[in-house]
C-alpha cells in the first residue's frame, strides 16, 4: 500500500458521502460511525443501525466499504461490525421511562386480524434482535394471552425501587400485559369508560416493562375511549392501521385513519396493513386467489399519502397458529417471511419518524 497515511479523520471524511438510505443524511451526520480503530493496511470501525431489523443493512456495509476504497485507497482492507441501536421519541414517556417507541395497532372494524397482525409483528421485531412488548388494550376482549397460548398465567406483583409492579408475562421472548390475564374470560366485565381509562393507565404505569424498544398496543375495534385514553396518557410513536381487502373494511379503516390526523391527537400513520389479502391453499402454495377483492389497502394508502407495509395472505396454518398458542413467525415456516418483511418496513418508518421530530 505505500506510504499512504490513513487518520481516522480519512476515514470519517470518506464515509461522510454514505448516505443512510431513509433518513436522507450521511452517517457521520447522523453519529452512526463509532469505535473506527486503525492498523496496518486496514481500519475497523462500528455502524450502528437505527433498527435490528434493517433490511438495508448489507447496502450501507457495501456503500461505506466503497466509499473507504475509492476515497482513501482500493487495497485498505475494512473490517465493519454492524450493530443496532432503536431510536425514539426525544423524550420518553414518565409513565413508562423504558419503553423507546409506542406503536398503536389498530382497525377500523372487528374480525380483520389485528391480534393476530400485532402478535405477529412483535415475533418477528424480536427475531430481529429488538426487545418487544405487547399491551392488550381490548379491555372487553382481550386475544392476546390465547394467541400466546398464555390463558392460564397470571402475572405476578412484586416490588420494585419500594412500589408494587406488576410482571408482565413473557412468553417467546414477548413481554405481554392484557385483561386475559386477570379476569376470567367466562365472566364478561362490564366496562364505563372511566373504568376503561383506569386500567389503561395501569397497564402502562404499574407494569414493570423494564426497556423496551417497541410496546405494541393491541387496541381494540373502532375509536372508542381507549383511543382516547391512550393518547392522552402517553406519547404514541404511531400508528399501524390493519384492514382486509373488502369495501367495508376499507371504508372502516379510512375512520380510524382519520382518527389519529386529527387536530389535537396528531399521532403519525406509520402505515397500512393489508390482511387476509388473498388465498393461497397449502397445496398449491404458488397460487392467489383475492377472495375478498384486489389491492383495496394499497389504494387506500394511496389515496391518504401513507406507507403501505405489506400484504398477509388468508393462510390456514396462521389461522391455526393463533388457535394453537404460537403465532406463525415463530415457526420456520415460508409465510412467517410476509410478517418479517413488514416488520422491517415497519422498522424503517419508525425510524424516519423518529429523526423527522
């Protein structure tokens, strides 16, 4: 290599025209470079993702190592670590000083799937090595210990820094708090929303959910008190709105859209989900049938100027996953990829949200 000099200013100068890809601003910049070490003939250095789950991840490992090599010299050998660091809100929330983002998911009717979305979103965050939390706002009807195959665990009080926390239940790696856990699910309660708003700010405040990069809030159908409640009580990241393809799903879904833009509430629409988009049987793995119509969640994304996440197929085995107690993407199986995918994007977008406030 000569007598070439390399500093660690070279270095940073060189990776200061990598852009990262969706926030739209170079590396250096954005504090991304850490750790650069030099040695003979190469140089180490971290780059510290906004997000485990980065799709990009192997793009901007490639753009730094050509940068360094056409900007410094083509023989420098580049040694990269690539590690990741959730960002949040600039300020986290008291109620729940831990918890780095707070994702609403919500739909604008009943039986579209949106447990089943959320329990799957928050498998699939985890796989990707962010640590995840689900709160199941559906006070009156509460899937997520089912879908978790968590019905008969109850949650444990125990004290912390000398106040009674409640321990949420971790189950696949999953820290999860819900209604399911304390009331019989024979024995209807009946709910005024004050109530409603109580046990809300409980779940958050009285849970001991430790750090968390994502809480997942399963909310329940429609606007209600809830949604409500939950902006009133705490900083929402955004929002995750899921729908299926049919004309009343979508006209639904446009409602709950137009709940979080509203002025005064002005919670981010992180985008749009589309479940149960088309049927595929398991012995023809290969083919689609759009049961309930065609690319209605894409148009309406279209049509309101919000990120379309993806697509999750009508798939026996998610069905019975759900029933079972172990949600598909935790299962090695090739529809568990559809829910990863979106998680990534989901990732993505939090992440531009996130460096836009």
């Amino acid at each position: 290599m000569g007598e070439l000099t390399v500093t660690k200013e070279i270095i940073l100068g060189a990776l200061s025209t990598v852009q990262e890809p969706d926030l739209k601003k170079d590396l250096v910049t954005l504090n991304m470079i850490k750790d650069i070490e030099l040695g003979i003939g190469e140089v180490r250095f971290t780059v510290v993702l906004t997000t485990p789950a980065c799709p990009l991840k192997e793009k901007i490992r490639k753009d730094c190592e050509d940068a360094i090599h056409k900007i410094v010299h083509p023989d420098l050998k580049i040694i990269i670590n690539m590690t990741a660091e959730v960002t949040s809100l600039a300020s986290q929330d008291p109620l729940i000083p831990g918890v780095k983002n707070v994702i609403a998911v919500a739909s604008g009717k009943g039986g579209v799937g949106k447990s089943t979305v959320t329990a799957n979103l928050a498998i699939a965050l985890k796989n990707a090595g962010a640590k995840v939390g689900i709160l199941d706002a559906d006070i009156s009807g509460p899937s997520i210990p089912v879908m978790f195959g968590a019905e008969d665990m109850q949650p444990l009080v125990q004290e912390v820094n000398g106040k009674n926390r409640i321990q949420p239940i971790n189950q696949y790696g999953i820290k999860m708090i819900s209604m399911g856990f304390l009331a019989p699910t024979e024995s209807p309660v009946p709910w005024r929303g004050p109530m409603m708003t109580q046990a809300l700010r409980q779940f958050f405040g009285d849970t001991h959910w430790e750090d968390l990069d994502y809480l997942l809030i399963d909310l329940p159908p429609g606007t209600s008190d809830i949604h409500l409640s939950l902006v009133q009580l705490i900083k929402v990241t955004g929002a995750v709105i899921v729908t299926t393809p049919q004309k009343v799903a979508l006209s639904d879904a446009q409602k709950g859209l137009q709940f979080f833009k509203q002025a005064g509430i002005n919670v981010p629409i992180l985008g749009l989900i589309e479940n149960m988009a088309y049927f595929t049987p398991a012995e023809l793995p290969d083919n689609k049938y759009y049961l309930f119509g065609k690319d209605g969640g894409k148009e309406l994304a279209k049509k309101y100027f919000i990120p379309f996440l993806g697509e999750v197929p009508l798939v026996q085995a998610i069905r019975e996953a759900g029933d079972e107690g172990k949600p598909i993407a935790a299962q090695e199986v090739p529809v568990a990829k559809a829910f990863q995918e979106i998680a990534s994007t989901l990732a993505q977008r939090i992440a531009i949200v996130n460096s836009n406030l």
